[in-house]
C-alpha cells in the first residue's frame, strides 16, 4: 500500500509536464490538464484514496509544488520587436511602410541617417511569431511552427510593388549569411530599395530599405545583414 502515494505523486508529475505545454497553446485546455493532474491519480488509486482519504492532503500539497517546479522560467531571449528591431533600427511606426503592405504581429518603420554617406534611408520591417513552447523546468524554446507562408507572401508582394514603382533588379554585393533567407537590391536610377526575407529572434520578417543606392547597401552592411 505505501507505494501508493508515490505512484501518485509521479503519474501526477508527467501529467503536469504535459499541462505546461498544453497551457501555452491552449489555456482552458492546459487548465484542464492541470485539474486531470490531480484527478486521474485519484481515480486509479481510489480505492487507496477511499481508505485513507486523509492521504489527499499530502498528496495535493505535492502536486501543487510539482507544478510550480515545474514552471517554465521567463524567457530571457530577444523577442520579435526587439528582433526586428536589431534589423531596422526602428522601434514604432513612424512613416509609410512601402514597399510592405502586409498585416503582421509587429510592424516598424523610421528613418535613418547614414554615416559616413550623410544621406537618409527609409526603413521598414514587419514580423510574424513562430508558434513555439518553452519546456517546463529549462524554459528551452521548441518551434513548432514557422510563420513561412506569411513572410514568403510579404516578400513577394513588397518585389512586386517595388516593379510597379518603376524599379528593375540589380547586382548586390551579397554574401551568404545564415540570418537572410532571401533578398533583391532593385534600382530605378540612383534611388535603390533593398528587400529581404530574415530570419530573427521568435520569427520570421521581411525587411526594405530604401533611398540613395549608396547609402542602402551601407545600411544593409552594417545592420540588417550584420545582426
């Protein structure tokens, strides 16, 4: 019989590793799980239960702590603004977002002054989450899902706008860099928009920047394919 309790105390304590999972995806699902914890354990063993029932007491007590073991610690990662914003340099929306016209999670745009070009180029980005969990205990991030669609989408659109404005693909001096999935320089005189589809901290985002061709590819050196 005194293996019972601790029986109990264990099927109790995967239950409500799962339920931490499930609570971040789901949360009155999750909380059922939380109550399931507590339950299912009960009715295996009810017989134990219905002859000691003064055993639930240390049995409830313990599965409460186990679940606040269990607690996914914050985060403490970049999340998608601050991600995007390693990017663009951008915190809020302060101008058109063009040649963006998607709805995202986060959207920023702002301009910037270039040094040592001295010129000013319009930044914009927009982000969308991955659908991810975090552990319980290590709070390790698993992705189960990337917003691809959504950011293939947005970069296709923001090319597109950019060929109806006039502008024509052109040369960049790219390398490979782990972070960018994708990305163009178009040219319409000496006036250039850079586009990129990158990879960044909790997402996925598209990212443009525009203005003098010079002052763009300076930009996009020193930020967007820096970080």
């Amino acid at each position: 019989m005194g293996w019972k309790l601790p029986a109990s105390v264990l099927m109790s304590a995967v239950i409500s590793f799962f339920a931490w999972i499930v609570v971040q995806l789901n949360r009155p699902l999750g909380l059922a799980t939380f109550a399931l914890a507590f339950l299912l354990p009960v009715v295996t063993f009810r017989r134990y239960y219905s002859r000691k029932p003064r055993m639930l007491v240390p049995f409830g007590i313990l599965v409460i702590l186990i679940a606040i073991l269990l607690t996914p610690p914050r985060a403490t990662s970049l999340n998608l603004v601050s991600g995007l914003h390693l990017k663009t340099g951008c915190w809020d929306v302060e101008g058109s977002l063009w040649p963006l016209n998607e709805s995202a999670d986060v959207s920023q745009s702002c301009s910037y002054l270039v040094e040592p070009a001295g010129k000013v180029v319009h930044v914009s980005g927009m982000a969308w989450k991955n659908l991810e969990v975090r552990m319980p205990i290590t709070s390790y991030p698993i992705v189960l899902r990337r917003p691809a669609e959504k950011a293939d989408g947005a970069y296709l659109n923001a090319v597109q706008n950019a060929r109806e404005n006039g502008y024509a693909e052109a040369p960049g001096n790219f390398g490979p860099r782990e972070s960018i999935i994708r990305e163009v320089l178009m040219r319409k005189e000496n006036h250039c928009v850079y586009i990129a589809e990158v990879r960044i901290a909790g997402g996925l985002a598209v990212v443009s920047v525009r203005g003098d061709c010079r002052a763009v590819d300076e930009f996009v050196q020193s930020r967007v394919r820096m970080f």
